[in-house]
C-alpha cells in the first residue's frame, strides 16, 4: 500500500512544480542553501552539498542551480536503518562554489541575512519559498491546531529571518521565535495568515485545499455550537414554561383564573396551558392577537411576574391553614 504523503509534502512537491523567475530563484536557493547547505573539502577541492528528505526537492535544487550557474552536479543519498528509516539525498556542487555563493549573497559562517533578499516583496517571497523547503512544515487541514513553522539552528539568524519577513508589504504576518530543544522556530499560528503564507510561496492549489476544509471545519463548528444553543435555549423555556404553568395551576386551584381581576392575566394564563413549549416571544405574539393590540415581551414577563407574587400568597395562605 502506498504511504499517504503529508500536507507538508504535498506543499513542498507542489512548489517544486512551479516555473520562478530568475531573481525569485536566487532568493530562494540563498535560503535553502543558508540553511540546508554545508561546505565540504575534500582532495584540496571545495564542495557545496545541499541535504534534503526530499527527492523531488532534490532534482528541483538540482536542476535550479545546473539552469542558472550552469554547473553540472551529482547525487548521492544515505539511508538510516533506525525505526524511521529516512533517506537524505544530497546535492554535491563541485565546481564554480565560491562563484555561486557569491552571487546568491550568502555566507555560509554569518547568521545575518544579505539586504538584497529583503529589496522588494518578490525577493522576500523567493527567500522564504527556499526557507520552508529547506526546514518548514505546516499542520494539515484536518487538525484544527493551525500552525507553519520554519525552524533555524542559530538564534540571531532566527531574528534576522523574522526582520526579513516583516519587511514583506503586502501582507502583514508578524510571526513569533521560540527555542525548541537545540533549534529556534518561527511560526504562524492565524489560519489566514497560513494561507496567505502558503500563497506566497507559490502552493496556491494546498492553499485553496486549506482553506476549504478550514471553512467546512467552521461551518461545522458553528452548526454545533447553534444546535448547542439552540438545545439550552429550549432548556430554558421548558423549565420557565414548567414555574408558570405551576404557578397558575396554585391560582386556578384557589381562586379560579376566570376570576382574575384582569382580561390581560386570564387570557396568559390560558395561552401558557394550551402552548406549553411556546417561547416568551411567541407567548407576546398570540397575546398581541388575542386582545387585537400589540403586546411587548417584557409585558408578558411582568403579568408572568404577578401570576407569580400570587401563587406564593396562595402558597402562603395554605401552609397557614
């Protein structure tokens, strides 16, 4: 059986299937290699290799770097055989590295993060694409603990990386740092600014997925919480509708509510016993038809009230007997 891929993947697989300008591309692969990219040296020769757990992120640094710098490269993977068994695939430039890092502004030993990435809203969108490749991750839809993160190994490149974001103008994310065992994250916790991040970064299909689910989610949460309500509005009148009707069944029973020295209390009274179930609105309704005027809510609540002061004296009068 195929193992069902991760919301995450999907993301990540579905940005790798995108076509970006140069100078989008150059951003984003500063920021992949800044945080994925290690130099190696080896027989008096420099190598830049760039780790993923990705093959089809992988072939798109690959490819991205070969179209750009035109450098060919090589692959090679390692496979650890604990629980988990992941594979890390490596990309291992072996030619031109000084050129393209140069180019791409990046320093490898220095956690601050080049201005050029942070000139104009495309260089930061390309900037963080590379970013979420190399380290992020996003919650699934299904799980209504909304959250995307991408996660750094060094703290003040971590603080670098939030400055950069909120120089982005177009959309406002203000994300938050927080140190997890060895590692800081940054993330987002508001599901319309995921989504707007997920748009961002060129994922505009898993962006429409989550905000379909998220809305249905909400839906449902709101269908609920009304049922709820409506379930604990009924509770309500039922058991206010249950102290009228055994107040009235006192006065009935001493003094008789045809004798009710008011038109307007004797027909409430007989209104209560033929609707049981029926709301202080509704009760307002049939009255304002009954006596051919109109007939507020509070004004059925204060006669309710007097019906009430005289089933106690009722009550009274009888434990004195």
């Amino acid at each position: 059986m195929e193992k069902e891929i991760s919301f995450t993947q999907e993301v990540k697989e579905e940005i790798t299937s995108q076509s970006f300008s140069t100078t989008y591309l150059k951003s984003l692969l500063a920021a992949f290699i800044k945080i994925n990219g290690s130099i190696k040296i080896s027989n008096k020769s420099t190598n830049l290799v760039l780790r993923t757990e990705n093959a089809k992120i992988a072939k798109f640094m690959y490819s991205s770097i070969q179209n750009i710098y035109d450098v060919q490269s090589r692959f090679s993977y390692s496979r650890t055989m604990n629980f988990h068994k992941r594979t890390t695939y490596s990309v291992i430039i072996e030619t031109k590295v000084s050129e393209i890092l140069d180019d791409l502004c990046i320093d490898l030993f220095d956690t601050k993060i080049n201005k050029i990435h942070s000139s104009n809203d495309k260089r930061i969108a390309g900037y963080l694409c590379g970013s979420f490749l190399a380290s992020g991750s996003v919650n699934s839809p299904a799980n209504s603990n909304y959250h995307l993160e991408v996660s750094a190994n060094d703290e003040s490149y971590a603080k670098w990386f939030i400055k950069l974001v909120n120089k982005y103008e177009a959309v406002e994310f203000n994300p938050k740092v927080i140190a997890r065992r060895n590692q800081f994250v940054i993330y987002i916790k508001r599901s319309d600014l995921i989504s707007s991040f997920l748009v961002l970064i060129g994922a505009t299909e898993s962006a429409l997925n989550f905000e379909s689910v998220r809305v249905d989610r909400e839906l449902s949460n709101i269908e609920n919480r009304l049922s709820n309500l409506d379930e604990a509005n009924y509770k309500k009148t039922s058991d206010t509708a249950k102290k009228q009707l055994d107040d009235i069944t006192v006065v009935d029973a001493i003094l008789g509510i045809e004798h009710l020295d008011n038109e307007k209390l004797t027909n409430l009274c007989l209104l209560r016993i033929q609707n049981e179930d029926a709301s202080m609105s509704e009760l307002a309704s049939l009255m304002s038809e009954t006596m051919g005027y109109p007939v507020s809510r509070s004004n059925i609540a204060h006669m309710f009230n007097r019906i009430h002061v005289l089933a106690n004296k009722f009550k009274g009068e009888s434990d004195d007997k």
